[in-house]
C-alpha cells in the first residue's frame, strides 16, 4: 500500500509550519480496501507526520505533493477516551450529530498517525448502544448536552 504525500488543502503547501516554529508537518494519505458489512469500499486515511524544521527543510526535495512518501508504514487509527490533544472534541456520529461514548459512558476521541510498522493495527473503542452512565459528570454531561469540563462538582450534586 502505497503512502502519498499530499499538500495542506488551505495553505497549498507540502511543509506547513506548527505553533512551534522548531517543528514542522506534512500530511500524509493511504487509500485502503475495506469489508464492511459485506461491501467492498476504499477508505481514504490521512496523517500527519511532524519533524523538526531543519530536516524538513533539508528533506525538501524527498518531500513533493503527489509523491511516495519515502518512508514503508502504515496510517492506523488510534481511539482513546481521554483527548490526545487540549480542546480536542469527541468523535461524532454523522447520522445523529451526536458525540459518541463508550459502554461507560466516557466520550471517545479519534486520531491518525503514521507509524513504521505495516502490520500495526487500529486501535478501537466499542461504542456504546445503549448508555449506563457509571461516571456522574458524563452522564449529566450528555443529559444536558454540554461539554463534560464545564460540570463543577456542585452541577453533579444535581444529578
């Protein structure tokens, strides 16, 4: 499977600078071939690859839209239901609009990444089909449909 560099589609360029000028990304894409529910379909996946700026810049020329990225690896999947970044919202539903929780109740967040090992696998949560709500703050979280770290301990007593 083949791993495609692909330009930031706003900013057009291959190597994109990060809040942190030492630190720079490119995006990276991998179409995979899927069974799901007994349909045969492509999935897209894309990642983003960080280095530190200076080698990037030197990588420069290795580093081109529509190339192959010069490194064997795999896009994986990674869920967890703690946020792998600050602000980071939970992965949503596209049929109901509605953020997805895990058999406890706990929101589950979603990322990508590259990584080197071709045989890595995705690592998911089971989302929940019916939710008990074992954690306070989750479950008044989802009654009232706001974001679990505005709840103070006083909102949960109301529960």
């Amino acid at each position: 499977m083949k791993t495609i560099i692909t330009a930031n589609p706003i900013t057009k360029l291959v190597i994109n600078p990060t809040s942190n000028p030492a630190w720079s990304r490119i995006r990276v894409e991998q179409t995979k071939l899927a069974v799901n529910d007994g349909i045969m379909q492509m999935n897209k996946r894309s990642a983003l690859v960080n280095f530190e700026t200076e080698k990037a810049e030197a990588f420069a020329n290795l580093l081109v839209a529509g190339q192959e990225y010069p490194i064997e690896g795999t896009i994986v999947v990674k869920e967890s239901t703690t946020p792998f970044w600050n602000g980071q919202e939970p992965k949503i539903n596209p049929a109901t609009g509605e953020a997805l929780v895990d058999a406890k109740g706990n929101y589950i967040y979603r990322t990508t990444e590259f990584v080197n090992d071709v045989e890595a696998k995705d690592e998911l949560i089971a989302h929940a089909a019916a939710v008990e709500y074992t954690n306070p703050v989750a479950k008044k979280a989802a009654e009232e449909d706001i974001a679990a770290e505005t709840i103070t301990e006083e909102t949960v007593e109301t529960v």
